[in-house]
C-alpha cells in the first residue's frame, strides 16, 4: 500500500536543482507519495523557480543552487537538469558540490558521460559519507520487477537467454569524439539499466550498426546468459518503445510496451495428446499462461505512468534508504559504473569486434 506524503511520520528534507520540462511532469509530482519534505529549489530562471516553489510547496527558491546549498539545511539534494553546450550530462559536478556540502544526491540519468566521472564521484561519496543514486527508472518499472521475480524462481530454470528492443539510433564511428553527435545516444541507459537490473552486469559485448544507425548488440553474462540489444532508431514514431523477452529452461516471460507482461510457464501441451495428437490449442490450466495488464478505466494509482514508469518507486526507494541508513543499491553508483560503460563500449568500440566490460 502507498503512503501518502502528509501520512509519513519521517521525511528528509530535501533541496531541488533544477525547473524543467522533466522535473515538472515526472520528479517534483513524485513527492506526493515518498517521504519527502521539498524545503527548498534552485533554477537560474527566477519566474521558474518562483512559480515551481508554489505549486510544488518549497518554502523557498533560489537562482543560484550554491547559496541554496550554503544556506539550507538539506538531508539531500534531487538534481534534474540538461546538458552542457557540448553534450555533456551537468550532473558529476552538480553531485559533488552537493555531496561536500553534506548532502545525499538523487540525480537523474545520465548521470554521466564516463566511467572516470562515475569513479570520482564514488571517491567523493566516500570521504563525505554521502550516498548516491540515480534516476534508472526502469529498474522500478512494476512489470520488470515482477520479471526479475519469476526469472529468480527455480520453476523458470534461469535466464537462459534475452532480447531487448528499444528504439534508438546509434551515430557513425566517425563521429564518436563529438558528444553533441552522442547525447541522444546517452539514453542506451534505459534499456541498459532494466537489462543490468535483470541480469547483473555484462562482461563483453560485440555490436554491429546499419547503415540508418539501427545497430544490434550481443552481451555474454557472468552466468551464462547471452542478450541482444537491438537498437531500432528506425520504426515509427507510433510504435511501442520497446519488448523485453527473457527465455529460461523450457518458460519464457514477455513485456510488451513495458506494462503488458506475459508469462509462458513451464509445461505447455504435454499431457494434451502430444506433436501431432492434440485436438485443441488449449492446454491445461495449470500451464497456461498468464497475463497482466493495467485497466484505465479507474483513477488508480497503479494506471499513473508516474507508477508503471517508476518514478515514484525510485524517489520512495531513496528516500527510505535515507530514513533508515542503508546505501541505495539498486540504481546507485556501482550500477551507474556498469551502465555507464556499457555506453562508452558503444562509442568507442570497433563494430564486429569482442569488448570487454
């Protein structure tokens, strides 16, 4: 069951960087249901600020983040902001100066453009003892959690193999030493991160792009499994996102357009008449399939796609792990490292070649 904001007996008290598009449609609205206490925000547009302070209820704003940080006293720090004029995700620097001012950081994604960066703010977080964590909202999709819990039951027999598709165009190898040519590109962290979530991280990939600069990337696990990543930046624009399948021993799970999840449970037709006896398509209940989707028909919470995309589950996540002390794990830094990299093996990796992660 959710708690409402007022009902939280605990809150942190929380400072905002940040007054865009995103933040307004996705981020501040997400505090309605996580503990959390918006005391102040920052954004160098004064109109934005003013106006976003009143209808989100900081108590007070600020065009200029670091008076903010100097003059309050912030448990955390969300950071929702745009890129530099060369492409670059502003957040490393934002994060630092938040993390030495003492306070925890949520940011959203990407949170960087490397590895390096992803490694001096994990330095950073832990001389200050300052925890982290990212926006990766799809590792709170409701539909990938329920994923990961039937891939980790022994009935499933484990992820034996994935394919993922997600609309994405990947720009030519000439252009990799231009980041403006590569921030779209930044977003391979979605799909990378509910991949990342479901099956931990990948040890090598091996890529190859067309000409349109749809590209399919094969990625080996730790554990055995193999996924393709198939980056198809040239379906239309009126086409689901993206499908997730992951097979296992003799079951499989689908999601379709991240909210319509179907479950092939182990056992089919056996015990129906056998190849080429059986009489009817319909196989025993025990075995069928099962399949979930949301009903809109009802103002529910679950139908928000403030909830079936995550974005409450991630600020609630966070902000909980705060209350109580503990590290934020699922979405934090050592998840970022990983899929950062998987974003820096794209841009500068060789096509057809085998890279190590």
């Amino acid at each position: 069951m959710v708690e409402f904001n007022w009902e939280s007996p605990r809150r942190i008290r929380a400072g905002f960087i940040g007054a865009g598009g995103h933040s307004y449609r996705n981020v501040y609205p997400a505090f309605q249901y996580a503990p959390v206490e918006l005391v102040a925000l920052a954004d160098h547009h004064a109109d934005k600020a003013a106006a976003y302070a009143r209808l989100f209820g900081a108590q007070r704003w600020y065009t200029d983040h670091r008076e903010m940080l100097a003059k309050e006293q912030l448990d955390a720090v969300f950071l929702c902001v745009n890129f530099d004029a060369q492409g670059y995700p502003r957040y490393p620097a934002l994060a630092a100066e938040a993390l030495r001012a003492g306070c925890h950081v949520w940011m959203e994604k990407p949170p960087a453009a490397t590895c390096a960066e992803i490694e001096r703010l994990q330095q950073i977080s832990a001389a200050t003892g300052r925890r982290v964590a990212v926006g990766y909202k799809k590792m709170f999709f409701p539909a990938y959690e329920k994923v990961k819990e039937i891939i980790s039951a022994p009935e499933f027999g484990g992820a034996q193999s994935a394919s993922m598709r997600y609309r994405l165009t990947m720009p030519a190898t000439a252009e990799r030493h231009h980041m403006l040519a590569w921030r779209a590109f930044m977003d391979t962290c979605h799909p990378g991160s509910a991949l990342h979530y479901l099956l931990g991280p990948a040890g090598e990939l091996c890529y190859r792009r067309a000409a349109n600069g749809d590209a399919v990337v094969t990625l080996v696990y730790a554990q055995g499994t193999v996924a393709s990543l198939c980056l198809t930046g040239g379906q239309a624009e009126t086409s689901p996102l993206e499908r997730l399948e992951v097979v296992g021993q003799g079951a499989n799970v689908v999601v379709e357009n991240g909210i319509k999840l179907t479950y092939y449970r182990p056992g089919g037709m056996r015990g129906a008449g056998g190849y080429g006896r059986a009489p009817s398509y319909i196989g025993p209940d025990d075995r069928a399939p099962i399949c979930w989707e949301p009903e809109f028909s009802l103002g529910q919470l679950y139908n928000k796609g403030l909830f079936m995309e995550g974005y409450v589950q991630q600020v609630d996540y966070f902000a909980r792990c705060l209350l109580s002390g503990e590290e934020p794990t699922r979405g934090g830094l050592t998840d970022a490292w990983h899929i950062t990299r998987l974003f820096e093996a794209l841009r500068f990796g060789e096509p057809g070649e085998w890279i190590k992660l």
